[in-house]
C-alpha cells in the first residue's frame, strides 16, 4: 500500500480504493479460514493509515475518526469500509451452510467423512487434531446454530 502513493487521490478516491482493491484482497482467505484478531487488526490499521496519511510510512496523518465508527454504514454516519472480523465469520458460515445445504458435493462429503461421519455438521464436535479450515467451519458454525430452526421432514432427516 504504501507504493501507491495514496497522497494524489482524493477522499472520494481513496475510498474506492479500499472499497475496490484493499478490502477485496484478503476475501478468498477469508472466505475459507477465520484470521486471527491480530491480522485482522494489523489489516485496519493498513488501511486506516492509508485513509489519513496517504500510504506513506513518514506521514502517519491525523486520525480524526476510529476504523471502527469509519467502518458504520453510510447511513449510521460512517463510510461503510467492512468490519473484517464480521465479514470474515460471514464468509466461513457461508460455507457451513453450503456445506449444509449441498450435502452432495464434493467439500460436503469430503468434511463429513473426516470430521461428522454419523451426525450432521449442527451436531458435530471439534474432533481430536483437527485441520484450521475445520477449526474455522467449526466455529461459524455457531452462528448458523443461532439463526436456524429444526423442520420436520422426511423418515430419516428432521
């Protein structure tokens, strides 16, 4: 970031800048794996500093809003920059659920047979030694826990 010499964009510009570029970077990683908090945090700062002083490192700016109130939506007053640790468990439960809801595919059959191979992934347990892709789809899993309801169904699913 700091090669891009944020200084000749404007406001505006430096705001498609994170939205397009910065913030998407990052996605397929997150998509898959849970970051630990101090990437995360290490990532804000990035961009925070890009925002205020430009991208160069002698040139810090002042910071006249925290990431946290710049990463509101529009309309609560803030610029809509993502929360990255929201974004980040949002993508993960994304593929818990469609781990849940394609039971066919190939990830789907690929989970279950290592880590739930007699319950469904609702009812599994974190498992002995088990993969960081699976701590994370673990862990989302919560989330998933909260937002669902049990349907009765057919003979052998509920």
């Amino acid at each position: 970031m700091n090669s891009w010499r944020g200084r000749a964009l404007s406001k505006a510009g430096k705001e498609v800048m994170i939205k397009s570029v910065l913030q998407a970077t990052p996605s397929y990683v997150m998509s898959m794996f849970i970051l630990p908090s101090s990437l995360i945090d290490d990532i804000e700062k990035m961009l925070n500093a890009f925002w205020w002083g430009g991208g160069s490192n002698n040139n810090k700016g002042i910071h006249w809003l925290a990431w946290d109130k710049l990463a509101c939506p529009k309309a609560k007053g803030g610029l809509g920059f993502r929360n990255f640790e929201a974004f980040n468990m949002a993508m993960v439960a994304k593929q818990a659920w469609n781990i849940v809801q394609n039971p066919d595919s190939l990830v789907a059959k690929l989970i279950k047979a290592r880590y739930f191979p007699r319950s469904s992934l609702l009812e599994a347990s974190l498992g002995y030694n088990p993969s960081f892709a699976w701590r994370s789809i673990w862990k989302a899993r919560q989330i998933l826990l909260r937002g669902c309801r049990w349907r009765i169904g057919c003979d052998d699913r509920i």
